[in-house]
C-alpha cells in the first residue's frame, strides 16, 4: 500500500471493488484509491470536475478511462446514502 495515499481512499476503493460490473484486481487497487483521493479533494475544496479533469485525474492516477463513468454514478449514490 502506498502511503501517500490515506486508508480512507482505500477504503472507498474496497467498497466501490464489491459493486463494480468489472472486477478490480489487487494491482489496480493503489491506482483507483489515488484516483478516489484527487477526486473527493476537487468535491471537498468546490472545484469543477468535468470531462476533462476526470480524464486528466484517471491519467494522473493511472485507471482504465473505462471506469470513470461508473466510479460517477458509484460517488452519486454512495453520497446520497
């Protein structure tokens, strides 16, 4: 585990993990919590998060552009719980 990143991260990572279509293997468990940190920190400091920031976050973070749409509708309802 890296630990730059926050558990929490990892955390949020495990859970969207039990509810993704696609599986997640252990090798992009580091990728998609560093993803999950750079996105609720632009929610948490009220940046706009658009395509394209999404885009660049996957990229920074290194996750398959595939997953960003479901990792969006996972925050949505994961936020409205």
């Amino acid at each position: 585990m890296n630990q730059e990143i926050p558990l929490k991260f990892y955390d949020i990572a495990d859970e969207y993990s039990t509810e993704t279509a696609k599986p997640v293997s252990e090798s992009e468990r580091d990728a998609l919590a560093r993803y999950f940190q750079l996105l609720l920190e632009r929610l948490m400091n009220n940046e706009e998060i658009d395509e394209a920031a999404q885009q660049t976050m996957a990229d920074e973070a290194g996750i398959d552009a595939g997953r960003i749409d479901e990792i969006a509708n996972f925050l949505n309802q994961w936020g409205n719980e």
